[in-house]
C-alpha cells in the first residue's frame, strides 16, 4: 500500500480557518470572501493548483507553483484575482526573447481567437432553444402582471407583510427579553473587562471571608494589608486610566470621582465587617482553653496588627485564668459527690476484712497479678473516684497553668505590647504573676481541704462534712474507704501522691514564684505525713486481724512451721515498701511509683514513724499468737501431716504449732525483717531488735510453760504417788524382783507425748522431753527428800527405779538433770540403813538380783521405749550396715544388742550402788546412829 501524501495549500488553511497569517498572535476572525485578500482573491481552482501547469503563451515552460508563497502564487497564475503579467513574466520567462515574446502573444491571441470561435458555434447551435426561452419568460411575466404580480397585491408582497408582521410580532415577545438579557450580558461583560485590573480589592470581601472561614487567619490578615495600603496610597491604580480620566474631566477639584469613592467605600466597608468578624472569632479563641500556646501566641499577634479597642492579652490571660478557677471548681465538685456516693456507709465486719486482707496477701506470691488483684480489693471503687478525682484537677492545673504562664512571663517581658498614649489606663503586667498564683494556690487548697492536710492554705476554711469512719481503720481520715485493707490503700496513695508530685514538679519547672513553689512543696510534705498516717493507722489495723489468716497450712520448704509465717513476712515487707515509696516521693522527679536505681533517702521524721509503725505492728502481730494457741475452736479442722492427721480442734496441737513458729521468727523471719529495714531506711535499731526478740522469748517461754505444766503434772502426779504409796514401807521392804507398776505407767504416758509432740513438730521433741526429764527429777528428789530411812531392800528398790528411769530416758537427760540424778542417788544413800555385817555380807547377792532384775526390764519394755532411743545418722547407720553386711540374722544381732545394752546398764547399776556402800561403810557407825536417833 503507497503512502498517504497530503499537500497542504496556505489560501485553503487561512479560509478555513478565517485567520490572515498561519502564525496569529491574538484570536481572529477574517472573511477572506468579503474583504480584499490575498486568500479571497485566489480561485478553489487556483489555490488547491499544487502540480505543474501548462504556459498560457505556449512558449514550452512550465508553471510550477509548489514551493512558491501564496503572495507569488496569486501573481502568477492567470485564474487569480490578484494576476499580475510582470510578475509572471518575471518568475516564469526570465530569459526569453523580444521574438519568444512576440510569439507568446500570437499564440495567445490564436487561443483567444479559438476560444470565441466555439462559443459562436455554441450559440449559433442553441440559438432555437434561447428564442424559445425569451418567448416563454414573456408570456410568464405577462401571465404574473395580471395576477400574482398585480397592482392591487402590490407584486404579490401583501400576503408575505402581513406574515412577517406577525413573525416581528413574535419575535419581538419571544427574543426581545433574550435581547435585552444579552444586553445586559454584554454591559457586565464590558463592566468586568474594565475593572479587570483591580479585581483584586472588589474580591477582597469574598477572599477575606473564605480565609477566616478556612481559618487561614495570616492570609486573611496579608490580603487586608495589601487592600488597606492600594486604598490609601493608590488609589488611582484601582479604575482603568480611561475612566479616572473621564472622571477626572468632569471634576478637576478631586482626584477621585464621588461615584468612585462611593465604590470603594461600599468595598471597604464589607471588608471591615468580615475582619470585624474576624477579630470577634480571635478573641472567643483566646479564652479557648484546648487551644496551644503557639496558637494563642499567633492569635495575639494578629490582634494586635489589628489594632483592637482592647489589648489582646488580657483577653486571653483573663479568659483563661477564669476557665482555670471555674474547672477547678466545677471538676472538684462533680467528683466529690460521685466519690461520696461510693462511699459504703454499712458496718464491715473483722472477717470479711481480713478475708480481702487474706486474698491480697496472697496474692503477693504472682508478681504479674498481684496489683490487679490489690488494686480490686475491697473499698477500691472509692479509692478509683479519689484518684479521678485528683487527677481531673491536677490535669485541669497541668494544662492550663503552664500555658498561661508562659504567654504571660513572655508579656511580663514586654512581648505583646504596643506602644499606647500616655494619657490611657493600662493594666500592670505583674498581674500576671498573682493571676498564676490564685490557680496554684486554688489546687493547694482543694488538695488540702479534700485531705485534711495541715497545710496553711486551708486553716481557715470550713471542714468537710466526715462520712462514716472505719472503727477499727486506726485512723480518723474521712476520705478512708471503710473496709479497705492496707495494702489496697498503699497502692492508691502511692498513685494519688505521685500524682500530687507530678503536679508539683511541672508547675515549679514554670517558676511562677517562689510562694507557689513553697506552698506546692508544703503541700507535698503534708500529704505525704497524712498519707503515711493513714497508711500506718491502716497496717497496725490489719496487723491485729491477721491471725485470722493462720489457716494452719504446713510449709513445705521450712519444716515444722506454718505458711502463716509466709504471709506475715510479705504483710510487712509489702507494707513498709509502701510506707518506704510513700516517704521518698519528691517533687523534684517522676513519681515513686517505678523502680528506683539508687538508695533514696528518707527524711529522720518519716524514718521515725514507720519503724514505730513497723515495731507495733510486730508486737500486734505476736499478740495474736496467744489467741491462735488458746482459743477453743468449736469447729473441728484437720490437717494432713507425713505421719498422719492432726486435729486442730486440739488446744495441744495448736500450742506446739505456734511455738514452732515463733521459734522459726526468733530465729529466721524477725532477724531478716530487722535488717530489711535497717538497710532501706538507713538506721539502726539494735535496741528494738533486742525488745522484740526479749518478747519472743517471753511469749515463747509463756506459751511452753503453759502447755508443758498440765503435761508435768501429770507425769510428776505419778511419780509422786509411786514413790510416796502409804502402802510402801522403805525400810523393810524386800529386794525388789521387778519394777513397779508406776514407773510403766510414768513412761507410757511420757510415750503418748513423745507421740504427739512428734506428730506436730520433731524440733520441739528435745526441748518438751527434756524438760519433762527434768521436772520429773526434780519431783523424784524432792518426793526421796521425803523418805527418811531406807532399808536395804527399800535402797534397791529406789536405785532400780531411778536407775530404770534414768537408763531409759537417757537421751533427754541434760548436764543438770544429771546433777538431779547425782542428788538422788545421793539422797537415797544418806537414808540408807545400814543392817547387820550378815545382812551387809549378803550386799553382792542383792546387787546381783537387782542387776538382773533391771537387765530384765529393759528387754522387756525396749520395744514400748524405743521412742525414746536416739535417732542414729545416716552415716552412723551406713557404717552399723557396713559392719553388719555378713550376718544372716539382723533379729538376733539386735536381741544380742539389747542384752548387751541391759547388762551393761545393770552393770552399772551394781557398780553404783557398790560404790555408795562402800562410801557408807566409811562413814562409821556414828553417822549411822545418828540416822537412827532421827527416826521417829
């Protein structure tokens, strides 16, 4: 397929497009066909002529007007308007001759000639059809004079008048509106065309207004300078010149036409009202208190261009200082009836108290869930509205005092000030400062009058109503939830004072002055010695109800003791941590509610009263093992054990519990609470620890006699009626064949004990049998004391029951029931009788039946005493297997052990007695005589 070729003529562009040059500089519209032009005077034949044509002098040339312009196009082709002879003889016959010439003309002539030639052959052939056409116009015209172009029709043009008066007729009803709307059009259009130039100021009023609407208050502010200054200084440049000099013309006295200054004063006065309106809408932002201090500054600043009848800054500082005290005012009020209507004014009980008390202490042991916990517990929905409460007001100070101190320390420094005449009234700016000051000092005295602080702010004011006080809370503090325990107040009052502290540290960082520094800073130091108070009041409270929380679980980790332990020691780490945080909680920081980095320290006074707290509450708390051990329980609850079940319905059972506690916080828990403190608040009290352990003992001591003297009593009982039966006769009584009944009956009984001692703690095994040895020693010597005389058989007899008691509760036997043991043997051997040299000589033999007799009671009963045989190691066992590792009987091994064990002791028994004969054979028969003289 070729390609497409398009030639472009310029004549054909320029008519169709009515312009007059291809390269126009402004909007056209040119009629080549009505004007004289270069396009309208070339024929369509013409202009579209792009190829060669043939020489009208046919002299052989060629007339190629392809790369020639349209100006030497319309002078050379013959079918244009515009041909000129010279111009073509100059473009296409440049160089032909006088004779070239001449013979262009013939030929030129010849084709003339030829072309007259056949329009007369043309006529002379249709000459017929011409005659007949004129005959037939003719007759038409004749037929038409006499009818459609007659005179009475006025040449048939009635009709067609009539018409078009009707059609005028409804043009002008339908058109003539349209008409006249053009017109109109047309006069704005011209109108507009004329005050193009200064449509700037006469949409000044309608710019200005989307501005302040689009709160693009500079620009507002620039375009009414700008609008200000062409007013005033140029006013001329505003009308085209061809209208200021018509004006002008008219009146040469003025510069300005009164119809021109009517104008600009219809323009300016909307101006002036929509920045009217935008002065009003600055000044209600100024007593915006969401607003930023960037934007107040901006906002003042654009006052003051303005100018306003009223300075700009005390608008704001005057708006804001009265929203600050109203919020104060209204914000105190909403959340001190929402806090007292939480207020429970129904009696709490000491259970359910200390059951709240009991839930958060233990829930101390999941760190990640014990603040949720405490921070529920009971009373909290009071405590939460007591810190919405100081939190709405703090945050009412923190973003509004700040703020406005800033824009007026700036003002204080002269900034948004303008020069005024010296005759006006202007208000000072150290206004500013006591403005400040009545927030702050509006904050210290809700603070202060909300909590019953000391603060001398509030001296004077009237007292708040007091709701319903806790009776057992310890403290007179209204706004105390009743019920609430202390650990939930800890950690409310750790909140509510941090916050105190926060608000304290960002209004002095304002440095305001230094009377609203120390008045904040009073006030923190008060609050933090009343929230101290509470909390202290609050511990000492929970630390005489928490022996209801001794639920007599056994610890797991630390034998012989209760988990209560457990829980006294969180009660009053938790607390004297809260007390601690209370105390160190500044002004000059954050808050004391995160972790701390380095030791801070606590002021003397606070120190004072939380180790006071801390030691009351200690006493409180050992006060309440008293009631724990002796109390009667009328319900019956046991607890399991490695060696059974225990009953605590037992009086016994719970004594030997709480001595094995105390005895685990003499040793373990007090110390280690004693140094906590000591390390935290940097103080020493070596004199109260001395008290509380004197006291431990002491309750220890109480509470042990108590429970070992019914328990020696009894064994004592007896022993006494043993020793002391009527019916035994001392001095004439055989030699014993075996023990009395009542030793048995003694060491059964010392057995059950043994037994019950065992099952509650192991450690308290030794102290309770060793101090049963002893007094049951103690009785023995005393009840001997009371035998004057003893007979030989009466001598062995008391020896084998001593020595019997003696061998077998040898494991409880201390250095001073052996000099007990020593007193009675001696005793006996001083009221000894000494008979006859045949009876004397019968001494070994009597010895020897004693000896077996005593060997015989021990196999007999090793099984019903082995209680009270000492435990062996493991590495004593390990070395008795070792030995052991050959022998095929253990049972005989250990009968042979038994035996072993008895003849020796009996061995012992005769070597004894022996020896105290011998002493008494000594003695001589003076010493014997005067026994005998004694008897009665």
């Amino acid at each position: 397929m070729g390609r497409f070729k398009v030639q472009v003529d310029e004549a054909t562009l320029l008519k169709a497009y009515r312009i007059e040059t291809l390269e126009p500089q402004e909007w056209q519209d040119v009629d080549h066909e009505t004007i004289d032009s270069l396009a309208g005077g070339m024929t369509s034949s013409a202009s579209s002529t792009n190829d060669a044509a043939a020489d009208p002098l046919g002299l052989g040339a060629i007339v190629d007007v392809t790369d020639m312009s349209m100006e030497q196009k319309a002078a050379v082709l013959i079918s244009s308007k515009s041909f000129d002879p010279k111009a073509f003889l100059s473009v296409i016959h440049p160089d032909a001759t006088y004779e070239d010439l001449a013979m262009g003309i013939r030929n030129l002539r010849h084709s003339l000639d030829s072309r007259s030639e056949a329009i007369r052959i043309l006529v002379e052939e249709n000459f017929d059809r011409f005659v007949s056409v004129k005959f037939s116009a003719d007759a038409l015209y004749g037929e038409m004079r006499e009818g459609l172009l007659a005179d009475s029709t006025d040449f048939a043009s009635n009709a067609l008048k009539s018409q078009l008066k009707l059609a005028t007729a409804k043009a002008d009803q339908v058109f003539l509106p349209v008409l006249e709307n053009a017109s109109k059009a047309d006069k704005l259009r011209s109108t507009l065309a004329v005050f193009e130039r200064s449509k700037f100021f006469f949409n000044l009023p309608g710019s200005l207004r989307e501005a302040v609407e689009a709160r693009r208050y500079e620009a507002a502010m620039r375009d009414y300078k700008k609008g200000k200054f062409l007013l005033e200084s140029k006013p001329g440049q505003l009308l085209p010149n061809s209208l200021a000099t018509a004006q002008s013309s008219q009146s040469s006295s003025s510069s300005v036409s009164e119809s021109q200054k009517r104008i600009f004063d219809k323009v300016w006065t909307a101006v002036e009202k929509v920045m009217s309106e935008m002065r009003e809408t600055l000044l209600g932002q100024l007593k915006e208190p969401s607003r930023s201090v960037e934007e107040q500054e901006k906002t003042i600043e654009i006052l003051l261009e303005l100018d306003p009848s009223e300075e700009p800054i005390w608008t704001f500082l005057d708006g804001q200082h009265k929203h600050a005290l109203d919020s104060l005012r209204t914000t105190n009020e909403k959340y001190t009836q929402q806090m007292r209507s939480k207020h429970n004014s129904t009696a709490i009980d000491q259970a359910a108290v200390a059951n709240d008390l009991e839930t958060c202490i233990i829930s101390l042991n999941e760190e990640r869930t014990s603040e949720q916990v405490i921070a529920k517990a009971y009373g909290w929905e009071v405590w939460q509205s007591i810190w919405d409460l100081l939190k709405a007001i703090s945050e009412v100070v923190v973003s509004s005092l700040p703020g406005f101190w800033k824009i007026a320390r700036a003002h204080m420094n002269g900034k948004f000030q303008k020069a005024a005449p010296p005759t006006t009234n202007r208000r000072s700016p150290n206004q500013c400062r006591t403005m400040a000051l009545d927030i702050a000092k509006q904050y210290i005295a809700m603070v202060s009058e909300f909590f019953n602080v000391s603060d001398p702010a509030v001296k004077s004011s009237p007292k708040p109503t007091t709701p319903n006080i806790d009776p057992i809370a310890g403290t007179t503090a209204a706004f105390v939830p009743l019920g609430t325990n202390s650990l939930t107040s800890a950690y409310f009052l750790q909140k509510i004072l941090s916050e105190i502290a926060e608000v304290v540290h960002d209004v002095s960082a304002v440095d305001i002055s230094s009377e609203a520094n120390q008045g904040l800073s009073n006030l923190l130091v008060s609050a933090r010695w009343k929230f101290e108070d509470v909390l202290c009041g609050l511990w000492q409270r929970d630390a005489q109800l928490l022996n209801r929380l001794e639920t007599w679980e056994l610890n797991k980790e630390v034998a012989n003791t209760t988990i209560y332990l457990t829980r006294i020691h969180k009660f009053q780490k938790h607390n004297t941590t809260g007390a601690y945080k209370i105390a160190t909680i500044s002004g000059t920081g954050s808050g004391g509610g995160g972790g701390r980095s380095q030791q801070k320290m606590v002021p003397p006074e606070f120190t004072g009263k939380i180790t006071k707290a801390f030691l009351d509450c200690l006493y409180a708390i050992l006060d309440g093992f008293v009631p724990l051990a002796t109390e009667e329980r009328s319900e019956s609850l046991t607890i399991p054990t490695n060696t059974g079940v225990l009953d605590l319905k037992d009086t016994d059972v719970r004594v030997l519990l709480v001595i094995s506690n105390l005895a685990h916080l003499k040793k373990i828990v007090v110390p280690n609470m004693m140094s906590q403190l000591e390390a935290a608040f940097a103080t020493n009290i070596g004199q109260d620890r001395n008290t509380v352990i004197r006291v431990l003992t002491e309750l220890d001591k109480t509470l042990f006699g108590d429970y070992i003297k019914p328990k020696s009593d009894d064994v004592t009982g007896i022993l006494r009626a043993g020793i002391l039966d009527p019916a035994m006769d001392w001095l004439e009584t055989p030699r014993p064949a075996e023990v009395r009944q009542y030793v048995f009956t003694m060491l059964l009984r010392m057995v059950d004990y043994h037994s019950k001692v065992g099952a509650v703690s192991k450690a308290l095994l030794e102290r309770t049998m060793t101090t049963l040895v002893a007094d049951l020693t103690l009785e023995a010597l005393k009840c001997f004391k009371q035998i004057r005389r003893f007979g030989m058989g009466g001598m062995l007899r008391a020896t084998l029951e001593i020595e019997f008691i003696h061998q077998t509760l040898q494991q409880y036997v201390t250095p001073a029931t052996t000099t007990t043991f020593t007193d009675i043997y001696t005793t006996i051997s001083d009221c000894y009788e000494r008979r006859p040299d045949a009876a004397q000589q019968n001494l070994q033999a009597q010895l020897d039946g004693v000896k077996q007799t005593l060997s015989d009671a021990r196999k007999a009963t090793a099984i019903n005493f082995v209680c009270f045989r000492r435990e062996r190691s493991k590495s004593e066992s390990a070395g008795k297997d070792k030995e052991r590792s050959g022998t095929p009987k253990p049972e005989r091994v250990r009968e042979r052990t038994k035996d072993r064990s008895a003849t020796s002791e009996a061995s012992g028994l005769s070597d004894r007695v022996r020896e105290r004969t011998r002493t008494r054979d000594t003695d001589g028969d003076s010493a014997v005589s005067d026994r005998e003289r004694r008897r009665p």
